[in-house]
C-alpha cells in the first residue's frame, strides 16, 4: 500500500469520512434526509459508535419517538448534517 502512496484507514475514520460526504451529498443534491436515517445508523453502528457521527447515527431513533412534524423532523435533520460537515475532521476520537 505504501508504495501506491495509500495509507491504512480505521473503520472509525472511514465510517466518519463517509458519513460527512453522504451529508454533503444530501445536502447539495436536496435529498430527503430523513429516507437517509438507517444508512447513517449503519455506519455509526459498523464504526464502534464514534461520537462524531453519534447525532446523525441516532437519527432513526429520533424519528421513531419524535413528536414532532416530518417538516420538523427534516428540519432537524439538515441542521444535524450542516453540522456534520462543518466539523473539523481533526477532532478528537470518544
């Protein structure tokens, strides 16, 4: 791997990494957040639950309880993925 200039990933960093560019892609393409939630959980189940991914990772959680509008819910759920992707990816891990 090192000879091609590739460098191991941890399935933490990768589940990260995929979480913020699904978000961005949501976001850039105006894509139903909410039909996205298992996805999420997916990943940040597969990562070992890294917090940085932790509020959109629990997003399906908050759907099944919420009592809240689905306008609400999408709301909510762009505002968790702005802040997805305005994080610094150099943040601390857990």
């Amino acid at each position: 791997m090192a000879e091609a200039g590739l460098t191991h990933m941890s399935c933490e960093d990768a589940s990260i990494r995929v979480a913020r560019e699904l978000a961005r892609r949501i976001l850039s393409e105006s894509l139903d957040p909410l039909s996205f939630a298992k996805d999420f959980e997916q990943l940040y189940i597969r990562a070992g639950y890294p917090r940085a991914i932790q509020e959109v990772g629990s997003l399906d959680d908050e759907i099944a309880i919420a009592a809240r509008s689905q306008d609400e819910l999408k709301a909510y759920a762009t505002t968790l993925l702005l802040k997805l992707i305005a994080t610094n990816e150099t943040e601390p891990k857990n």
